[in-house]
C-alpha cells in the first residue's frame, strides 16, 4: 500500500514539473508550428479489446528505421501501448515529452512505451525532432490506414485515433485500458500504478 502510494506521489511530481521542463527543451518556434483543432468529441470508437484479452500482436514501421512486432518483447518487457490522435497537435506534443521524463520510472518497472499513431514516417521523423527526441520506439499506423488501431477498436472516425493507454504484461495479456477525452492529456500516475501492480503480482506468486 505505501509502495503504491510513494509511486503515486512521484508520477505526480513528474506530471507537475515536466509541463515547464518540456517547454523548455523545445525549439523556440515549435509551439508556432502546432496545429489547435477545435474541441473534439471524446471518444469516438468502441474498443474491441479487453482486459484479460493477449493482445494482438502487429509489426509496424519505427522512426528509427526498424519494423517493430509487439510480441518481441514477450519474456522480457511488459509494454505500454500509447496511442495518440496525431502529430502536430498540442496535448500529444506535451504527452510524450512526459514519458521522457519519466524514463526511469518505466525502467525500474521493466517496462517500454510503444508510442503508435496513423501519420506517415516522414511526418513523425520531423515532429519528435522538433518536440525532442523520446527513448521509446515511436510507430506508424499509416498503411493500410490505422490497421492496428482498428484492430484494437481505438481508430475514430475521422481517421485518427484515440489518445488510449493499454498495458500488457510480459506474457502479452492486456492488463488495464485507458480511453481517455482526446482532449485531455491522461494521467501519469494510471501508467506507473498499473505498472507496479504487475511487479506487486509477479513478486508475491515468487
């Protein structure tokens, strides 16, 4: 209980302190090549997954010139799927430098952020450069057009997806969903909570 608790308190300190961290390390200009969408509808898709479900599985392209399955990381890492709606915006500019900042935390819980949305290569390549490079894997869902998302019934209706959370564990069994307001950045602390109630788990059946 405490344990949650002190983990908690830290994701909320990060959550405070990156906001003017993340601004800081940005480009000058990088807020005046963001585009504001008006207020959008929450959600907008009905999840085909559920807690308890083994994810399924994908290969998807990476900025870094590599082609990612999410099995390879069975045995060894749970995983974090993060998708957001696109690139360019504003709440997905300033979530991702958060988990950049919060690296350790998902390393002490041996865990890796697959960051998923359904731009092209090109257009994420130069959006991470400009909002500072993350240490996770960040994937495109472009073609065949938001195939993984639809998989995992987060693809709305325009085209994007939602700003979702799903948290696997090592064996590749999906643990916790978040479907969060596309308009709102979710939660840190819904991630390392989730995170160390897996660790909690595999520590007492050892």
């Amino acid at each position: 209980m405490l344990a949650n608790i002190a983990v908690s308190v830290l994701a909320a300190l990060i959550f405070l302190i990156q906001a003017d961290i993340s601004q800081a390390e940005k480009p000058k200009n990088f807020r005046e090549l963001i585009f504001t969408p008006e207020s959008l509808k929450p959600i907008d898709s009905d999840l085909k997954v559920k807690v308890g479900d083994t994810a399924p599985d994908f290969i998807l392209p990476s900025i870094q010139g590599e082609k990612v399955r999410l099995s390879q990381f069975q045995g060894n890492k749970n995983v974090v799927l993060s998708f957001v709606p696109a690139a360019w915006t504003p709440v997905c500019s300033d979530q991702w430098p958060g988990y950049v900042f919060a690296r350790q935390l998902f390393e002490d819980q041996e865990a890796i952020i697959l960051g998923i949305t359904v731009d092209n290569i090109p257009t994420l390549y130069a959006w991470t450069r400009q909002m500072g490079e993350v240490w996770f894997p960040v994937l495109s869902d472009f073609w065949p057009h938001g195939a993984v998302a639809d998989t995992y019934g987060v693809l709305r209706g325009d085209g994007t997806t939602e700003r979702a959370l799903i948290i696997i564990d090592k064996q590749g069994i999906i643990r916790n969903i978040k479907v969060e307001d596309i308009n709102v950045r979710p939660p840190l602390d819904f991630i390392v909570t989730s995170l160390n109630r897996l660790n909690t788990k595999k520590t007492s059946s050892e």
